[in-house]
C-alpha cells in the first residue's frame, strides 16, 4: 500500500493534463523538494478539495484519473469528443487533448506557442463547445494556491539567494 506522500506524488506526476489544467507547469517535481507535501496539503484543503475527494487521504485511492472521472460523473459532465478523447496509455487512464480546429492548426503555422493554445482550450468553461472536462472541478484554484504555497515556501527557505540578486 502506497503512503500519503506516494499517493499525493502521483497525483500530480501522473495526471500531467490535470496539472496543465491546474496552470501548473511542471514536468516533475525533484524528490529533495521539502516543501511539496505541504503545499499540496495546504491547497488541497483551503479549495475544499479534501471534502470533494477524501479518498486522496484514504486507502480506497486507485488511480489519480479518478478524481476527473469521478467529478465527470458527478457533474453529469459531457465531453466534446472532437477535442478530448479518453485513452489508455501504459495501463493508465487519462484524457488526450487533440488540436483540431482550423483555427488551432492557423495558430500553430503562425509560431503560436503549443502550451499556450492548450491552455486556453483547457481554461474554458463548460458553457463552451470546446469545455474542457477539468472545467468542472477546482483544480485551477488548486493549482493557482499550490503555485504561491511552493513560492512563498521555497523564498522562506532560501532567503538568501533572492537577497544577493537583488543587492547585486
């Protein structure tokens, strides 16, 4: 059985598209970060997401997947299959985003970063034909708090370097 600090790993290492939805960018998190467990604490509580999905915390967590899925369900959530598709990759579930508009490949031969179109689709809200499924639940929130949690503490802890760029 994995511990809490496995669990809370995976869900931010394993659901990359989870995490670009959250507007954290962030390939991964180096394992001497201190201050990592506290943040995701510290934001998984203050957006109420402790209430939502308990089972983080709990032993009937399974995939990290499931937090989308369950908040599809819950919601009633429809997803525009033009855009995403729900793939399983290496035994995992997540949901593929596809650039398929004219509009998005217009962008892309204009030099238009990919990210950037990525995360607009991704931010849209589900009054919109191209939703997102993350639209239904607070990981942008998550993700906004997290961002500034892992700033604030990392500036606490490293005072020093950010006081010599300044004086120098």
């Amino acid at each position: 059985m994995p511990t809490k600090t496995q669990m809370k790993r995976e869900i931010v290492s394993r659901s990359a598209l989870s995490l670009l939805a959250a507007g954290i960018q962030f390939i991964e998190i180096p394992r001497t970060y201190p201050t990592f467990d506290n943040a995701f604490n510290h934001a998984f509580k203050k957006c109420g997401l402790d209430r939502v999905y308990p089972h983080v915390f709990g032993l009937v967590y399974s995939d990290p997947q499931d937090l989308i899925d369950n908040s599809i369900t819950h919601t009633g959530y429809e997803i525009p299959f033009a855009r995403w598709r729900r793939e399983i990759h290496e035994g995992r579930r997540r949901y593929e985003l596809y650039l398929t508009d004219d509009a998005d490949q217009d962008r892309l031969e204009r030099g238009d970063d990919p990210q950037s179109i990525v995360k607009e689709i991704i931010s849209q809200d589900y009054g919109s034909d191209d939703a997102s499924p993350f639209a239904v639940w607070p990981w942008t929130d998550f993700g906004k708090v997290m961002s500034n949690e892992l700033i604030a503490q990392n500036i606490a802890l490293y005072p020093v370097r950010g006081a010599e760029s300044k004086q120098s």
